[in-house]
C-alpha cells in the first residue's frame, strides 16, 4: 500500500471478487473486510502517507497520488508500453517453468486455493496489461501465483523424463544466434555492449542441458533452476553498469553541483531526473518555454535545439542524455559545447 498506492488492494478484491462469483462462496469476500485486517493495513502503510502528508502538503499529496495511480493507469506519462508487453516478460521471467505452464491439466484445479491462484494471475496481468505505464517489476507478485499452479504439474513429473532442458536449449541457443546476426536495434547505442561475446555466455550456459535432456526431472531440477539465475548474474556482472548508464540518469548530477531549483527536459519526462538532481524538472517542447538554467537532452534529440537562442554549455553526459547549463542570447544563434 504504502510503496504503489493502492493497486496492491484493489488487485486483491478484483481476485477474491471474481473468485466469489466463481465458486458461489461469499466467505472469502466477506474476509476481505475484516475491520481488524484493514486497520493492520491502514497502520502499516497508511504511516507512511501520514509522513508524505506532514512534508509536501495536502493539495500536494493528493497531485501526487493522482499523477501515480490514474496518471499512471490513464496517462502513462512515463514507461508507454504496447498491451501485450508482459506476454514476453512473463514468460521469460519464469523460465524454465513457462514451458510446464503449457502442460497445466485440469485436475490440477480441483482445490480453491490453486483456483484463486489462477483467478489472481489472470487479474494481475490483465490490470498491468491495460495499464498505459509498463514496467518488468508492475506483475512481481504473479510469479508466485504461477509457481502454485505449476507445482501439480512439476509433481506428477518429478520422476518422470522430460524435454524441457532439450526446449530450453533450443530457446537458449535461437537468442544466442539472434543476437550475433540481427542485434536488437534498441540496444545498438548502448557502447561497450558486446552482443557475440552475451551469445556465446548464453550458449555455454545452456550447453549442459543438452547433456541432461535424458534424465528424470528431480536430476535436471537444480539446473534448470539455476540457468535463468547464472545468465542473469553474468549479464549483471559484465553490463550491468553500461546498461544502468544508459536507462539511468544519474550519472549527469552524480558530480555535478547543480546551482539552480528547476531543470527543463527537452519534450521527454523521466523521473530519475527528479530524483537524482534533487530538483523540479519541467518538460518543455519549444524554446519559447525555456529560460536560463540547466537542461536535459536526449542525444537523439539534439538536432532540435540548433534553431534556438541560447548557448548551450555541456555539463556532463551519459550514453542517453546530455546535461547542458543554458544562457539565453539576444541577438545570436549559436550552440557551444565546453
């Protein structure tokens, strides 16, 4: 509650309300309102809106939770994503298991706890789906959910052989040859991102399950557990700061003292910029808005700024943004980078 306002809540009475209906049971709904159970609620994230409330203010606050509950679902004033965005992040997030999910029977739902499961799944992903801001992080809490309806099927086949390190190979090795002939063009600008060397670390990852596709499930369970953990790692360990450097913003203010209140975007918002300069960011579109100060470009915005009369004086830059402190000029139409 306290973290992403109240979507935690409501996603919880959407699934126990369609459960309800579902299961013709009143019970659980009826649970959902337990007056004890929403004061404990209300004490441990509610404090923390109390505290927000004290700091910025009442009209404040409530600008603030509308702009990130609606604005978010409505709007998506930040991280636009297409609707079926978290088909493919579900399913990777959850390899190797996604493949079992396929094999799901079911008698696999006969208890109402899987069933609410089920209900709370589907719930999650179609809320986060119609959401206009997307992030990997929004559906978290439906991997535990899947893991519950997965578990019957992982059962039934613990002594049994399986193909699934074989299809996981499979996966593993078409990524590794996509990206050594056809580089993901969202990734290209990224410098120091070596997309053979990321293939051939999948590759040697995803070798070894080769070697076991013949063997029982509870013989290939440690491994295929492991794989989605050891990529992650190693892509963590050799990117993980050129990646972050490229998404983040920080490292434009991280040495930087910036001396003014307010800092302009040039036609883009990103919270980070907030964050990290510890000051207000307006977004602006035309130079009619902008004043002296500093402003944050994307370096493929740039070509934009050149009709502008300003000197622009470079501060720092990242893979994805530019930092520029800005001097408005009388009468002349020029662009300097110091």
């Amino acid at each position: 509650l306290s973290v992403k306002g109240p979507s935690g809540a409501i996603l919880i009475f959407i699934s126990l309300a369609v459960f309800t209906i579902l299961i013709k049971n009143p019970r659980p709904l009826k649970v959902f309102f337990n007056p004890l159970g929403i004061l404990i609620v209300l004490a441990a994230g509610g404090f923390w809106y109390l505290l927000l409330i004290f700091e910025i203010g009442w009209a404040e606050f409530l600008v603030l939770l509308h702009r990130e509950t609606l604005g978010r679902f409505q709007e998506g004033f930040v991280h636009r994503e297409p609707f079926y965005y978290y088909l493919p992040v579900i399913f990777a997030g959850f390899l190797p298991w996604s493949l079992i999910l396929f094999g799901v029977k079911k008698s696999e739902f006969q208890h109402d706890f899987t069933k609410f499961m089920a209900v709370y799944a589907v719930v999650v992903f179609l809320f986060f789906s119609f959401c206009k801001s997307k992030l990997p992080t929004y559906v978290l809490s439906i991997f535990p959910a899947l893991s519950v309806i997965s578990s019957g099927s992982v059962q039934r086949l613990w002594s049994n052989r399986t193909k699934i390190p074989l299809f996981f190979f499979i996966i593993l090795t078409a990524v590794a040859l996509v990206l050594i002939y056809l580089p993901l063009a969202s990734m290209s600008n990224i410098s120091g991102i070596s997309f053979p060397r990321i293939a051939l670390m999948i590759f040697l990852t995803a070798f070894p399950l080769l070697l076991i596709s013949g063997l029982k499930l509870k013989y290939q369970f440690f491994y295929l557990a492991m794989v989605p953990l050891l990529i992650y790692a190693a892509l963590v360990r050799s990117y993980g700061y050129e990646f972050s450097d490229y998404r983040s913003a920080k490292n434009l203010f991280i040495r930087q003292q910036v001396k003014e209140n307010r800092i302009y975007s040039w036609g883009f918002f990103q919270p980070s910029l907030a964050f990290y300069s510890r000051s207000i960011v307006d977004v602006i579109n035309s130079s009619q808005e902008l004043k002296d100060g500093y402003l944050v470009v994307r370096k493929k915005d740039l070509a934009d700024l050149k009709s502008n009369l300003f000197n622009f004086f470079e501060i720092s830059q990242t893979q994805k943004y530019i930092l520029f402190e800005v001097q408005k000029l009388q009468n002349c139409n020029i662009i300097k980078d110091s």
